[in-house]
C-alpha cells in the first residue's frame, strides 16, 4: 500500500483525464478582460467571456469600486448575519427589485451560491422539484442540497413537463419548477409563458435562473420574465452579477417573504463573508448605467445580429439561438478541438465545447459576442473563421 498522503488516488485520475485527452492547462489574460486580450502573450479578439456588455473594465464601474473601496475599505468583515451588513448591500438590493420590478431582492456572493442557497431553502421533504434536463450545475447542486424529491423533464418539452405534474402534483405539498432562463450552450430561451400557464394549472411554483438572460434580455436588460412580461407570475427570479453586468455575485428577486425567509435560512449567506464593497460599489453602478438608459444592450444585440448574420451567410451552423449565444456547430469532438485551436492561431480565441458538455457528437465553438466589440473586430473574427473554416472543409 502506497503513502495516502501521496494522494495516489488522485494522480491516478488526474492520469485518466490526460489519457481521454480531456486534461487542461487554464488559458492566461494578462490584463483585463475585454473585446481584445492578450492571452498567453498574444493578442486575440475574445469570443469566449459572458461579459456581455463590456462592463468588466468599464471605467465607470471602476471608478464607483474605488469609491467604495476608499469609504467601506476592502473587506465586508463578517456574515450580513453578525455584522457584515453594510447599507450598500442593502442599497444594491432595493436598488435590484426595482429594476428586476418585484417586491424584493436578496443577494449573494455568486450566482453559483444564490442556486445552492435559495433551493434548499425553499423546500423541503415532502416536496418536488422538477427541473429542465439542460439546467446548469449549480441549480443541480442546489437540488441536491435539499431534501425534496426530484424529477427532470426533457429539455424545454412541455408535454414532458406536463407528464411529471400530473403524475406527480398530488403526492407533495410544495412543486417548484426549476428552469434556466436562458440555456447557455445553445443559446435558446426558456418556454416561461408555457411553464408559467403549467405551473398555474397545477399550482406549482417557477423559479427562473436568468444567469444569461439579466443584462440581455427585456427592457434594459431585466431579463427573461420581463421579455415575456411575466411580472408577478413567476415566483423567484434569479440573476447573476458575474456576466452581463460585469463584477461577481449573484441575487434572487420575489416577493418580500421570500427575502425575510433567505435572510433567516439562506446558507452561504448566514455562513460566507458578504460580497466586498469593490464589488457592491461597481455592481451598483452598472444597474443604475442600465436603468438609465438601453444603450449597452442596444450595441450587444446590434454586434450579435450583425456577427451572427455573416456566419450564416458564409454557411455555418448557428444552432437555433435566439441570443447573442452563438453556437457554431461541428459535430465531431476532435475537429471542433481543432477547429478552435487554429482561429486561436488566426487570432480569435474561442473555447470549443464538446461531449460531455454538450451531446456527443455536437461539438461546437461557443461565439459570445459582447456590446464592447467594433464590427471591426467582428469583422476579423468572422473573417478568421472563414479562412480555417475553408481550410478544414467545413465549409
Ligand atoms: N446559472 C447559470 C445558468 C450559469 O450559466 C452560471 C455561470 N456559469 C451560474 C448560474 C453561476 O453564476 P456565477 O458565475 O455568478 O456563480
């Protein structure tokens, strides 16, 4: 028997991953990360971040961080239970319900802990939820995390849906039903107003995780229930603050019970530091810069129509996104791979996607075109992907 302490376990998977050619060395910016990075040295158009507006070096962002920063220092100093509740956190939350238009909203140090803090606290045994096959890790944690039972419905069929409420509605006391807002490998909306009229008809509550659609979709980038004009139908609207709107965190707009039930059994938040004042200053500048006016999620949809538009005219396959979420599809794991690893050598880094990410033999190069991008660029990008898409016969 070996030394355990040598972790021989471990390398022995850590070898598995470098035989199944699935082993990764993390790419490296040097510097921020915006419409162009250097990466690893070299400068690359970047068609990779979920930084949709380009707000993650906004010097207005930067500028409200150090404010905050020089006025509530770097630290929040405890859980908001004990005594790391500052008025700015408290600030950015009303500040949230108002332009999520709920009653309330409650937030967290990430979008990954609002999926694991507010689902296991919300249900319990006794319970259902059930929760769209494609939904993201974090809501799949989340569910773990809670003593309801689960079930899983086939991605975005609302016949499947149907199927589970009414086998299922009568045996619980609570069904929540669980949905991404917007599916990030492919791009495509959530059927809310379909699941909203289910959930009505077997009196189920929705919960809505909106990581893809806060920034992007509807009025200003309120999101995918405000895209539908669902306001008041669907019960906890979930948003991240690490994408579109460019810093970390993440929150759960609803009703005011919910936000008095989180603030009592919301676990990272009774048990995690609250999100640092850099963060709550430059997080509340970008929500006040949306309300003010469209003009961010005018540009991004402008450059994803335009970028998205010359794709398919060169002959790609965009899948069917209805998103700047720009799939273009390869099929083959290993020449997606490639395919990938030559526009990076052209100068356009895009991450390849493929099985067990997505299905096998779906492999893809995931486009995320930002409001911060020049259709210059977008127009180097695209024509970088013709040359290699010519050079391997994809097109
Ligand atoms: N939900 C979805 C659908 C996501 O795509 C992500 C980010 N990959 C998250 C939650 C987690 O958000 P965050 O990065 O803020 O933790």
């Amino acid at each position: 028997m070996g030394n355990v302490h040598e972790l021989n376990f471990l390398k022995e998977k850590i070898q598995g991953l470098k035989d199944d050619g699935v082993y990764r060395k993390l790419p490296v910016l040097e510097g921020p990360n915006e419409a162009e990075i250097i990466l690893n040295g070299k400068k690359v158009i970047n068609l990779s971040s979920n930084n949709y507006l380009g707000f993650a070096n906004h010097p207005r962002l930067k500028k409200a961080s150090i404010e905050a920063v020089e006025k509530y220092g770097v630290g929040a100093g405890a859980v908001r239970t004990i005594v790391g509740n500052m008025d700015i956190h408290e600030n950015l939350e009303k500040l949230l319900a108002e332009f999520k238009r709920e009653e309330a909203a409650f937030i967290y140090q990430s979008g990954f802990n609002c999926n694991a803090g507010t689902i296991q606290a919300i249900t319990e045994k006794g319970d259902l939820i059930i929760s769209d096959e494609l939904n993201h890790a974090s809501i799949i944690d989340g569910t773990r995390l809670s003593k309801a039972d689960k079930a899983i419905f086939n991605h975005s069929d609302m016949d499947s849906l149907e199927d589970v409420l009414k086998k299922n509605r009568d045996k619980y006391r609570n069904v929540l039903i669980i949905t991404d807002g917007v599916f990030s490998m492919d791009g495509d909306i959530a059927k809310l107003p379909e699941i909203v009229e289910l959930a009505e008809k077997y009196e189920a509550m929705t919960y809505v995780d909106d990581a893809h659609g806060s920034g992007v979709l509807g009025e200003s980038g309120r999101g995918t229930v405000d895209h539908f004009g669902l306001h008041g139908r669907v019960d906890f609207s979930i948003g991240t603050l690490s994408k579109a709107i460019g810093v970390v965190g993440g929150y759960v707009a609803g009703s005011q019970t919910m936000y008095e039930w989180l603030n009592h059994r919301a676990r990272p938040v009774l048990f995690s530091t609250s999100l640092p004042p850099a963060a709550v200053g430059a997080i509340t500048e970008a929500v006040t810069m949306l309300m003010e006016s469209t003009e961010y999620t005018d540009r991004l949809w402008d450059n994803a129509k335009y970028f998205k538009a010359k794709l398919g005219t060169l002959g790609f396959n965009t899948g069917h996104s209805e998103t700047p979420i720009t799939p273009v599809i390869i099929g083959d794991e290993a020449k997606t791979m490639e395919f990938s690893r030559k526009l990076l050598e052209a100068g356009v880094f895009v991450s390849a996607i493929v099985f067990p990410t997505v299905p096998r033999g779906t492999g893809r190069v995931r486009c995320m075109v930002t409001a911060a991008h020049t259709k210059e660029q977008l127009d180097r990008a695209v024509a970088a992907f013709e040359k290699v898409g010519k050079e391997m016969n994809i097109l």
